[in-house]
C-alpha cells in the first residue's frame, strides 16, 4: 500500500494499529508528514515511544470519522471493516473537509457494502483495484482519485 503513496504529500495511516505502514513511509522519507491516528490510547503511545521525536510524524488520539480537516495528501484506511470504513466515509462527507488526492482502503469485511457505496460516492472514484493474497484469504485494496 505504500507504493501508492505520492511523493512530498502527506501521508495518512488511518486506524493505524501497530503503525507498520506509517513507520515504512517515514523511513522512506517520500513524505511531507507522516499522520498516524488510531481511537485506542496506547497504541498512539506505543508509537510515539517507539518511533521517538520527528518532524516528519504527526500522532493522533482520535476515531478516523472525528478528524478535522483538511485532510489532504493520501489517506489509508486498513485493518477495519467495509461498514466502519464507510461510516467513516460518510462523516467525512464530500466537502471541504477532505481534499485528499488519493485515497486507498483496504476493508477486512463487508467489501461489497463499501463498493456499494462508492459507486454512490460523488467526491472520489474507484480507479484501480489490487487484489492481494494474505495466508488463506485473498482482499482487494481499492485505489479511489479525487474527482476532477
């Protein structure tokens, strides 16, 4: 998911868990700011302590749908499934809250209900879909642009 990053824009890793794909775009320095945001504490703190101070790291305590905007650069939302990815989504709305260039989900379950949705979605438009194999199970990460 990281190759779908784009060069000195911020980079979002949304309910970031352990923070693996957030710390692989901050070693790889492609990045204006690397933002790491998950709802659950520790997990924030673990990051900052293991990742220490930098400048390019930003470490939200946060539910991905109460962000202030504007969220711009490129935005990954993993690890949640399709229903809490679309709620998330749907708070964030169309307007000029998110005016991220790119925006790549990668849903554990339910990806028919967020497909679904984003065919209804006016403000961003499924331009690729990678299909990946993980142990037994095989996901699809959707690759959405922004709207001309």
């Amino acid at each position: 998911m990281l190759e779908q990053g784009i060069d000195g824009e911020d980079f979002w890793d949304i309910c970031c868990d352990h923070g693996y794909l957030g710390e692989a775009a901050l070693a790889s320095g492609r990045f204006r700011t690397v933002h790491f945001v998950d709802r659950v504490p520790h997990i924030i703190s673990n990051l900052k302590e293991r990742l220490g101070e930098n400048e390019g790291a930003s470490f939200t305590v946060s539910c991905a749908e109460d962000l202030p905007g504007p969220l711009a650069g490129v935005i990954v939302i993993a690890g949640v499934g399709g229903h809490n990815i679309v709620k998330i989504l749907e708070r964030w709305g169309s307007g000029d809250d998110l005016v991220a260039k790119r925006i790549v989900l990668n849903p554990l379950t339910h990806a028919e209900t967020l497909k679904g949705f984003l065919l209804k979605w006016p403000a961003y438009v499924t331009a690729r879909t990678i299909n990946v194999q993980e142990k037994a199970r095989s996901r699809e990460i959707l690759i959405l642009e922004r709207r001309a």
